[in-house]
C-alpha cells in the first residue's frame, strides 16, 4: 500500500570536525570531516520507514549551544 509518509525527526547527531589528516579521500568525504556532519534520523509515523539524512556542517536548529 502507498505511504504518504509522515516523517518525525526522532535523532539528531552531530559529529564535529576532526582535526587530524584527512588524506586520500575524494572531496565529498574530505568535505564530512572538514566541516563535520550532522545527521538526522526521520521515522515514518504511518509506516515506521526509518529515513536517515547526512548534512555537512552543523545543522541542529533550536539548540542552546550555538557558539559558532
Ligand atoms: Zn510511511
């Protein structure tokens, strides 16, 4: 049956940039551990699909920590 799907955030994490090396990796890697990576963990509230998004750099609106 189709599911519209109806996507609730239910995780966010984000993981910081690292500082080491970075070396023989493509620029798309490069760029995750440069600028870091924030995921986001979506659950269908109909059809309990899990979605999972990656976004460079932080991307966690409404939290009390933004210091950059
Ligand atoms: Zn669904």
């Amino acid at each position: 049956m189709w599911c519209k799907h109806n996507w609730v955030r239910i995780a966010v994490t984000y993981a910081p940039p690292t500082d080491g090396k970075v070396e023989g990796v493509n620029l798309a890697v490069f760029e995750k551990f440069y600028k870091g990576v924030t995921t986001i963990l979506w659950e269908c509230s109909l059809c309990k699909e899990i979605r999972k998004e990656e976004m460079l750099g932080k991307q966690v609106e409404g939290g009390s920590n933004e210091t950059e």
